[in-house]
C-alpha cells in the first residue's frame, strides 16, 4: 500500500516545469536604416550680384612731346557693382581642391573730375572716364567644408565716355575701350546647399592701349584740351550673393 501511493505522489514532481520569461525568444525592434549625411560640394554653375567700393581709378601720368609731364583728372574712390556668372568643380567633395571660371560686368562712378594739370597749369581735362569694366578670370582655391578660400585673375577690360564739351577741341578723340589684366582673391561660405556669400578683392590694370595720350591748344578757346586716355589703375573690394543652379 505504502509503496503503491508512492508512484503516484513522486508522478508530478518528474513533470517538466514551464518555461521562464527569460528562455522565451524577444521581439526586438529592427535595427535603424543607416542614411549616410550627404558630403557638401562646390561643384556646379552659378550666377550672382556684388556690390562695393573701388579706389584709385584715375590712372597716372603720360609725358606730351611739345608740353611735358601731364596728370589727367582723377578720382580716388568710386561705388562698383554688377554681376557675376561662373563654374566651379570640387576635385574632392567635403574638404579639397577647387577649380573654376568665372566672368563678370561691372558699373562705377569713376567718371573723373574733367580738370588736370600740364605741369603745374589747369588744363580741361576730356579724355575718357571709366564709367565700366568686366573680368574673365581663373579660380584656384581649397574648401573646409562650405568654407572656400580662393584666387583669381585673368583678362580685364573697361570703357567709358567724353565729356560734353569735347566737341569743342580741334583735335581727335581717342577711343574708349581698354583692356588689362586682373588678380586678387576672397573668401566664400556656403549658407545653404545653393546659396553662398563672399568678399572679394581684385586689382585692376587697364593699359591705354596704345594711345599715348596728347594736348591740343585750342585758340579760340585759350585753353589745353588733353586728348589722353591714360592708364587706369584701380583695386576693388565687393561682397557678393551667388546662387548655384547645378551641384554637380
């Protein structure tokens, strides 16, 4: 009897207990997609607006065969402002090396004060102004991200007008039109994947051409007019919006 109730009371104790929490399997949460941040480049074409101060633009002297020393009019500082269009490509995206063109258009108030000097005597003064001027230039630079440090120079050119009362000399007008060379360097910050903003400086030589500059004595007037177109020599500091249409 005693061994007969035992098999039936040892029964449970054999059963298998139920599984813990811990040995069930969890449902965790899938890791995250990985979405790489893009890398920031310079690369693509762009167009903008600049606006700033010129200084010096009334160029220097040129020696007359029969008057000596002559000093056109000038005029030290002047506003500038236009435009730009360009390209730029980024050797290596983020951070690295990067090469562009760029050319512009540019308006000022360099139009000199229509008086000089011949030697140490007045003159009227109806040689050319500079009322504008344009670059082609070269960038070479290095990006910290949307940080652009950068030179230029290249191909400049500039023309302006006579005075109205240079109908009155006897003699022949020069032309306008100059050409140069340019150079100078900025610094450029990305605000946003498209839009950027610089400071700029260049310096600015727009030779005669050729035209070695000249006095007429008008005897019905009983005065000098210069005929000169003189060398025009400037440096510009501008700041400037661009907006890049492509980032590639």
């Amino acid at each position: 009897m005693t061994a007969a109730l035992a098999v039936p009371l040892a029964a449970p104790l054999t059963l298998p207990s139920p599984a813990s929490a811990a040995d069930l399997p969890r449902r965790a949460a899938p890791p995250p997609a990985f979405t790489p941040v893009p890398v920031f480049t310079w690369t693509g074409f762009y167009a903008g607006v600049n606006a700033g101060a010129g200084f010096g633009g009334g160029g220097g002297t040129f020696t007359d065969a029969t008057y000596g020393t002559v000093t056109p009019g000038s005029r030290d500082a002047a506003f500038v402002g236009g435009g730009q269009i360009g390209y730029n490509y980024q050797v290596t995206p983020g951070s690295g090396l990067v090469i562009g063109a760029e050319a512009d258009i540019q308006g000022t108030t360099f139009g000199r004060p229509r008086s000089g000097l011949v030697g140490t005597t007045t003159f009227t003064d109806i040689g050319p102004s500079l009322d504008w001027f344009g670059t082609l230039r070269g960038r070479f630079g290095y990006a910290f991200d949307r940080f652009l440090v950068y030179g230029t120079g290249g191909f400049a050119y500039g023309g302006g007008s006579h005075p109205a009362n240079a109908s009155s000399s006897t003699g022949t007008l020069p032309g306008t039109f100059r050409t140069g060379w340019t150079a100078g360097g900025g610094v450029e910050y990305a605000i946003t994947e498209r839009l950027s903003a610089r400071i700029e400086a260049l310096y600015v030589s727009l030779d005669r051409n050729g035209g070695s500059g000249g006095l007429v004595y008008d005897t019905g007037t009983n005065a000098y007019y210069g005929l000169g177109k003189p060398k025009a020599e400037f440096g510009v500091v501008r700041a400037g919006l661009n907006y890049r249409f492509s980032t590639d």
